[in-house]
C-alpha cells in the first residue's frame, strides 16, 4: 500500500486541514507513515503568518527535495498558507516539489487529489483517529484584515460552514469515540450561516448526546457578544476558556493595527466575561515592536497584561508581511529593541502563568484524559474545564474518562493532581 508523511506547520486549521488531506488519501488506500525516508509521499503543510515560520518550512522542503533525489519514485507536496502565498513560484525556488495546493484549493482539494491518485472503490477508509478530541473548522478566511496580518490574504474571504454539515461531522467524531471538540476559525464568533449565529451554533451543541466538552479558536474582541457570554454561562459542556486575542494595550497602536477596539472595551469585556463565566481561563495573542510603537506604548501592553492576569498568552514580535497595510509602514525600530520588548512581556506573562497555576493548587477540578505520558512514569495527560494542562497517576485509567481530581502540586505550566471520583 502507498504510504504518506505529514509534516504541519502554522495554526490548528492547518491541523485540521492535513486531518482531511490525510482522510482523503486514506479513502485510496494510503498507510501513514511515521518517517519521511520511507514515504511514497511527503506532504507539507505550510505556514506565513510570520517570516521565521516560512523558513522554518522552506528548510523542511528543501531537505526533503535535496533527500528525494535518492528516492526518485517519492512525492513531494508543499500545501497550506506559504503554498498560497508563493504558489508554483515554489517550484522553481525548490526543485524537487512536485505539487503546490494553496490554502484557498482545501475546498477543492478532493478532486484535485483525484487527479492524481483516482479513488479505487476497493480501497478501505482506513484513517480513524484515535484521539478523544478533535478539531472542527467551521468557518474559514478572515475578512478584518489586521494591519500586520497575512491571513486574509492567503485564506481569503470569511464563509462559514452550513450548521448541518457541521452537526453531521461532529456526529460522526462522536461515533468514532471523540468526546471533545475544538471548534475552530480565524474569528469563530462572526459565524453566522441562514441565520445560525456562533452563539446558536454552540448552544445547539450542547444538545448533542455524548460530545461531552465543547472548545473554540478564535474569537476576535470585536465580536464577543453577550449572547456568547450567556451560552457559555449556561452550559457546563462548554468549556470555561476563552482565547481572545488582545495584540496590544495603546489605543493608538490598536487603531493603526486596524483592531476595531480600544484598551478600555477589552478591559470591560473582560470583566463582564468574568462575571458571566466564573473561574474562566482567558488566554491571548500578544504582539510587540509594531511599526512606529514607542516604549511608553509598549509599557501600556505590559499593564494591560498585568492588570488582566491572562491565564497563558501567545507572544510575538512583529514580522512585516509583504502586501499588508503594516507592510508599507516605516519601520524605526531595531532588531534588538523588538526582541529585549518581547522577552520583558514573556518573563512578566511566565510569571503570571505560574502564580495562576500555584493558586489552582488545592481545588478541585473536571479533567478529560486525552492520553498517556509514557516518558513520565506512565501519568495520564488531560486538561480541566478550562485551559488548564493536568497529570494524573492512577490506575484504571482511559482516554476519554472525564475524572474529579484534585491538584495537589504544580510544576510551571503543569498541574499534578490525584483522583477524587470518575464523572462518565
Ligand atoms: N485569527 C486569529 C489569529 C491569527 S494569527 C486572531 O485574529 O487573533 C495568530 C497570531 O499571530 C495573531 O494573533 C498575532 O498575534 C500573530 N501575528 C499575526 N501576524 C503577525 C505578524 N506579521 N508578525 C508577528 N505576529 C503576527
Ligand atoms: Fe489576522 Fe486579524 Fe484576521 Fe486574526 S482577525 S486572522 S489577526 S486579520
Ligand atoms: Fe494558520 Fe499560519 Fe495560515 S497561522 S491560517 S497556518 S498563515
């Protein structure tokens, strides 16, 4: 049987995406293979939302075309947003691709692996994932156009799933053992398909027998809505995280970076996100070193994140994409000022992450096993109703067990905890 290796980069809709490639191939009767030597195809799934991300694919590329030329009958596909980007332009930087399949393709990627490799109707669908939990996309592109962002660009515009796909999907993961699912876009809260909002969406969900724990990614503050706040106050099956990206604390800097809000929404949102949903974790995307940010600027971003006490961030530092508005922006500021703002605002959010953590000691909390750390005495890996990474040792123990736990100990951004009862 042909065998396939995945190599992903970039987001979790990246993620999702390589699953359904994966899916696909499996349905022609594709084996997934755990090295790229022995593959008969090497698929790479690419990222652009920053300069370091495409390197770090383009060195991959390179490496397996430079190895390829030993193994003439392999195949290498280079997929996803850097494949959008730079389309077959690719080809002739990398001799050795055989395929680009941008990230605007996935809707018809189906037929375009058709051409390629004809389904056989003898072939089993053999791709099942193991997994307790998964990822749903449910609306793809993005349609704000942040100032820094490449996104809108190599994703297109925004459209959302039909709602009837969606719960049909989510259906067949549950019968496939999934308990958990993550439902994903570059703005989730802005779905909104005949009528059904994101709010309605989730709410349907929660009346759908054995999904027990429902996640989301991304909303955009714009977008968070009281309704949103009320669903996720009346559901104990949606999970009490929410990631919400706040780029930066000046207003002057959110204007330029085209964000749509001020400092001073986010802070109330925040607040009635906290009254509506208590003990919810709040995570976010920070980015420093914009074009024209001052330090005085960059001190408004650090008070913010201390003021707000983010359970865990995403910090980066800004990286001009070609063909953004941010793009054409002068840019002042050195390499070295960027990188010193971007390890203050790291060691003050690490700091913030660990106090966070160590208060969690003592209390009680609902952990959904996902699996097993074989490299750490053989603990069961799973997270709590928020966002919270737990280890537990104990026996009889599965994947998909939702367990009342207490944490007893706290290692950084790991909580150690011991079995008080099985809740499923
Ligand atoms: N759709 C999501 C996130 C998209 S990209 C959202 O709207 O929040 C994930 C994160 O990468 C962004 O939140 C931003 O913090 C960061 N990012 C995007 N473009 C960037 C750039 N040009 N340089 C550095 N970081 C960037
Ligand atoms: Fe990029 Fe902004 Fe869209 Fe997020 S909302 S994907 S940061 S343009
Ligand atoms: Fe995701 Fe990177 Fe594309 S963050 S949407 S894989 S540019």
């Amino acid at each position: 049987m042909p065998s396939v290796y995945f190599q992903t980069f970039g987001c979790q809709m990246n993620i999702a995406d390589s699953d359904a490639v994966h899916q696909l191939l499996a349905e022609r009767g594709f084996v997934l293979c755990d090295s790229h030597v022995d593959s008969d195809l090497i698929v790479v799934n690419t990222c652009s939302v920053r300069e370091a991300a495409e390197k770090r694919a383009m060195n991959k590329i390179a490496e397996y075309a430079r190895r390829k030329k030993n193994r003439r009958h392999q195949k290498l596909w280079v997929i996803g947003c850097m494949a959008e980007r730079l389309g077959d332009g690719l080809k002739e930087r990398i001799a050795g691709i055989d395929t680009v399949i941008g990230a605007k393709q996935m809707e018809c990627i189906d037929d375009i692996i058709e051409t390629q490799y004809p389904r056989d109707r003898s072939s089993p669908a053999i791709f099942r994932k193991t997994a307790v939990t998964d990822f749903v996309p449910i609306m793809r592109g993005c349609d704000n156009y942040c100032a820094y962002c490449v996104v809108p660009f190599v994703r297109g515009r925004e459209q959302s799933v039909p709602y009837e796909s969606i719960e049909s999907t989510v259906r067949k993961k549950i019968d496939s053992g999934i308990k958990e699912i993550t439902f994903l876009g570059q703005n989730v809260n802005s779905y909104n398909h005949d009528g059904v909002d994101f709010p309605k969406l989730l709410k349907r969900m929660t009346r759908v027998d054995g999904l027990e724990r429902i996640r989301f990614t991304t909303s955009h503050p714009k977008d968070c809505t009281n309704d949103l706040i009320d669903v996720m106050s009346s559901s104990k099956k949606i999970a009490a995280h929410i990631h919400l990206p706040v780029q930066a604390g000046s207003d002057r800097i959110l204007s330029l970076m085209n964000r749509k809000y001020t400092s001073a929404h986010y802070r109330n949102l925040i607040d009635t996100i906290r009254a509506g949903v208590p003990h919810i974790d709040i995570t976010t995307d920070v980015l420093v070193g914009f074009p024209t940010e001052t330090d005085a600027e960059f001190r408004e971003t650090l008070a913010l994140v201390r003021g707000i006490r983010f359970t865990a961030a995403f910090m980066f530092a800004y990286s001009p994409r070609e063909g953004t508005a941010a793009a054409a922006m002068e840019e002042e500021m050195a390499k070295e000022e960027k990188l010193a703002r971007l390890s203050e605002l790291i060691a003050t959010q690490t700091e913030i992450t660990r106090e966070i953590y160590e208060k969690s000691v003592g209390s009680e909390m609902d952990v959904l096993i996902t699996d097993r750390q074989e490299k750490r005495d053989m603990a069961w890996m799973g997270q709590d109703a928020g966002c919270k990474r737990v280890l537990i040792s104990c026996e009889n123990v599965e994947a998909g067990m939702i367990l009342k736990v207490r944490a007893v100990r706290s290692s950084g951004m790991t909580l150690v905890a011991e079995r008080l009862l099985n809740l499923n």
